[in-house]
C-alpha cells in the first residue's frame, strides 16, 4: 500500500511537471492542432492573436486556409511530410486573416499514440516577420552594395577570404588567383614595404575604419583608383574578426582630373614659351622654358627639343634644349663644349631611332627600343632607355623639328601624344618665326651690305666711304688715341679699264 502511494505521488509530481511545461509553452509559442488530414481542432490564444483570427473562426478549417493560392497547389505534397515527420522546423510564409504575409518559424511534430499510431500534428510557431523583413531589407541592401560596389574581405592578418564579381572585374583577376593571397599583391612594391603600410594595418587592427583614394595594382600591372572604404568587423570579444572592404572604380575621375591638370600645365608651359620668345627672340630660351617642365609634366627622365636644318653638309637637327645625358667625365665636358660652341648639339647622322620623327614625318612611340626598325643601338655607356617618344614639329605638314621624351615609367601611349598635340604646335611656329627672323636678318644685312659696297669688288664704294668718313670727323669727342688720320679714294671705273 505504501509503494502504491509513492507511485501516486510521483505519477502526480510528472503530471504536474509536465503541466507546468505545457502552461510554459503556451505562453510562449502559438500553439495549434491538426488532425491527419490537415483539419485546426485546437489553437491557442497565441495562434489565434499571431494570425489575426478569433478562435471560432479558425477552428475545424482546414491548413489550407492559412496559405496563399499559389502555396495551396504544393499542399498535397506538404502535409504527407509533415504527417510523416519528413518536415521537422523551418522558416514558412503564411497568410492571415487580412490576406497579408507573416513569417513564422514553426515546428510540425507528429502525434503518436501508446500503440504507435499517428493520431495528429502538433504545431509551435513564433512570429518572426518583423525579424524577416529586417533580414531581408539588410540582405537587400548587402545585395544593392553587392551588385554596385567592388566588395572584398580580409582576415585579421590581410589575406584574402572573399572577393565578388564587381571586385573581380576591377583587378582583371579571376577569384582563385586572389583567394588567400594577401592585401599587398594589389599594391605597388615600393609601399608595402614602407612604414605607412604597416601603420595602415595596425590602425585596422585597433578597430579604426579607414577610408579614401587609394591607387591599386591588377593583373599585369593593370593601374587603377578606387574610392574605398575599410571597414573592421569585430566578435562577440570585442577582438577583429575580419576587415571588409567596400570600393568603387573612380579611375575615370581620376584620370580626368590628371588630364585637366596636365592640359594646365602645358597651357602654362605655352604661355612662358611665348612670352619668352617675344621677348627676345631666343630659341634656346624658349626652348629650355619648354623643356624642363614638359619634362615634369610627362614624368620623363630624358628628352630633347630639336630644329631641323640644312647647310652644306646637308640636313641635320639642331638642338637647343637636351637633358643631360652624358655618363661619364668626357662626354660631360664634350656635351658643355658643344653648348658653347654651337648654342647646343647638332646632330647629322639621321638614320636612327632619333631622326626616323623627321626623316619621315611620322610620331616614334615604342616601349621597346630594340624592337623599333629604326633602332641602331647606343654608344657604350649610354644610359639605358627603355621607353621613347618623338614627335615632328611641323610648319604646312612639312617637318622643322621634334620633341623627344625617353623613359617615362608607365610607357608613352596614344593618350599622350593627344595631349601633347597643343604644345607641338608652339615649338612649330616659334621655330618657324625663328627661321623668318633669322632669313629677315640675313636678307637686310645683304642689303645693307650691298648699299655700302660695290657688287663687283665686294669693297666700301663712295656712299660708304662718305657715311664712315663723316662719322669720324663728326664724332662727339674725338678719339685721343687717333693721332694721324689718312684719306685714300680708289677710282673703281679707272681701275677696271687699266687692269
């Protein structure tokens, strides 16, 4: 009798615990019951309220009635799962009583009698639409990010975990030649090495985002500029759990503004060349104000500006403006002998790489010396030239000059030579007004001298005799050094009819 008792008393303590249990899950879940057909007899208050129902209204419908149209054709392959217990939990879209969606996540436990039969389903449900949404509207905004902005991730250490398609395209790379490598593979491999690139990661890695322009290496060396944002993501521990980073291409900008900024400074560069030419007339000058700054805005190491001329010997290029090129002690002094000399270099030997520009009246762009048709080689010593551009300066398509620029970093491309096109044409007309300036001279010093000599004799004839004689005796203050003057007169005419 006491054991019997003792069961009673624990079969009453379980059936107590087990109510208590159930009165905990109905407060917490939206609770309802199917037969095996999928018909509600039982729901909750939770249910009910989840769904905008009241329980009288719910009762004896079937499951149906809580999907939408296009739901209820998969129905029949639905509840044969659930009845089976093939469909355990899960997030679900559902209609309530106004006809507007509601996200739950519900699990669908089978019933099963003492003798193993399945007599029902169980359904614990949580409203979870306005987590739903949420999610959604953050995977949309992730998605719109995605879809618009280069996106890539890194580890707390700087190597590459993901990469998307808009980021791909950007760097020219495919995913598998990026994955796992590090963040300096797109940098050039001058910085990385410097102190600003670990400082750059040691701000990451204290947590502190960082953003701005930054230039970055693709494949092949591809250049481009993106406006970037580095974003560190920490745990739960407060410790940096990965850095992301979101970028948008801005090379065009970027270029545009280089462009803008360069198409300024040649203007400058036209105007100082000008100025300085009118003022007087002095090839070399102006040539030199070009020059040295046309060499800075093309980020150029060498180069000239030359003038084609002609003489006895034939043609050749006279150049006023050159880099200095000599590498070693004797061809330094030979380069200042010539600057002395002839007011720069002359060049006569035009079948090379330098005079094909002006030989042919055609732009020289390579990026391989060697390769060029027109290449001879260099003396021995000559510094190396990897790079090399030359374009005529011509007056009526006819050549009257070059500029010539060697070893830009980056190479010469068609992009360039557009650019420069305004700034050829200044040295054209300023060396073709010198060319008219030095033909003007040349002309009224003939006519001057032919004023004062006698054509056959080339000696002072009368006019001239006079002209000198005057000055000399009508000078201001008289030449105390003179201490004799003589007077000789030649008959020209007597001389000529008793040679």
């Amino acid at each position: 009798m006491k054991m019997n008792n003792q069961i009673s008393d624990i079969d009453l303590i379980s059936k107590f615990d087990n109510q208590a249990k159930l009165i905990a899950l109905d407060k917490a879940y939206a609770i309802a019951e199917f037969d095996l057909f999928g018909t509600l007899i039982e729901a909750n208050s939770n249910f009910c309220s989840m769904l905008g129902y009241d329980r009288v209204e719910i009762i004896n419908q079937h499951h149906k009635m809580f999907l939408f149209e296009e739901q209820q054709r998969d129905h029949d392959r639905f509840w044969p799962c659930v009845i089976s217990g093939g469909i355990r939990s899960g997030e679900f879209r559902r209609r309530n009583k106004d006809g507007e969606s509601i996200w739950i996540h519900a699990a669908y436990t089978p019933i099963i009698d003492d003798d193993d039969r399945h007599i029902g389903v169980i359904k614990l449900a949580l409203d979870i639409t306005q987590q739903k949404y949420l999610t959604n509207e953050h995977r949309i905004k992730i998605e719109a990010i995605d879809n618009s902005q280069g996106v890539i991730e890194f580890d707390r250490e700087g190597y590459i975990t993901y990469v998307n398609d808009n980021y791909l395209e950007l760097t020219g790379c495919r995913e598998n030649k990026l994955l796992r490598q590090h963040h300096k593979l797109l940098y050039e491999k001058n910085y990385f090495k410097t102190p600003e690139y670990d400082k750059f990661w040691a701000k990451l890695q204290r947590g502190q985002s960082i953003s701005g322009r930054f230039h970055r290496l693709g494949k092949n060396n591809k250049h481009f500029w993106i406006q970037a944002t580095y974003n560190p993501i920490m745990d739960d521990d407060g410790n940096i759990k990965k850095v992301i980073k979101y970028a948008h291409n801005i090379t065009h900008n970027v270029e545009t503004e280089k462009k803008a900024e360069q198409q300024g400074a040649i203007l400058d560069i036209l105007l100082s060349a000008h100025d300085s030419f009118l003022l007087d007339h002095n090839l070399p000058s102006a040539c030199d104000k070009v020059f040295s700054r046309l060499l800075n805005v093309t980020n150029s190491e060498f180069g000239f500006i030359a003038k084609v001329q002609e003489d006895e010997e034939g043609k050749s290029l006279y150049i006023p403006s050159i880099s200095n090129l000599s590498w070693d002690k004797e061809t330094r002094e030979w380069y200042n002998q010539q600057r002395k000399i002839n007011g720069g270099l002359v060049f006569r030997q035009l079948d090379n790489l330098f005079g094909h520009a002006v030989t042919h009246n055609k732009v020289v762009c390579t990026n391989n010396l060697a390769a060029h048709p027109a290449s001879r080689g260099f003396p021995p010593g000559h510094p190396s030239l990897y790079a090399f551009l030359a374009i005529p300066i011509t007056h009526n398509d006819k050549p009257i000059g070059m500029i010539a620029l060697a070893n830009r970093p980056d190479g010469y491309d068609q992009h360039l030579i557009d650019l420069l096109a305004p700034l050829v044409k200044t040295p054209g007309i300023i060396i073709h007004a010198r060319v008219l300036e030095d033909e003007r001279k040349q002309i009224e010093e003939t006519l001057s001298f032919n004023a004062g000599h006698d054509f056959l004799t080339g000696l002072p004839n009368r006019s001239n005799f006079f002209e000198q004689a005057n000055a000399l005796f009508h000078c201001g203050k008289p030449c105390t050094s003179i201490k004799k003057c003589y007077l000789a007169l030649l008959d020209i005419d007597f001389f000529q009819e008793n040679k």
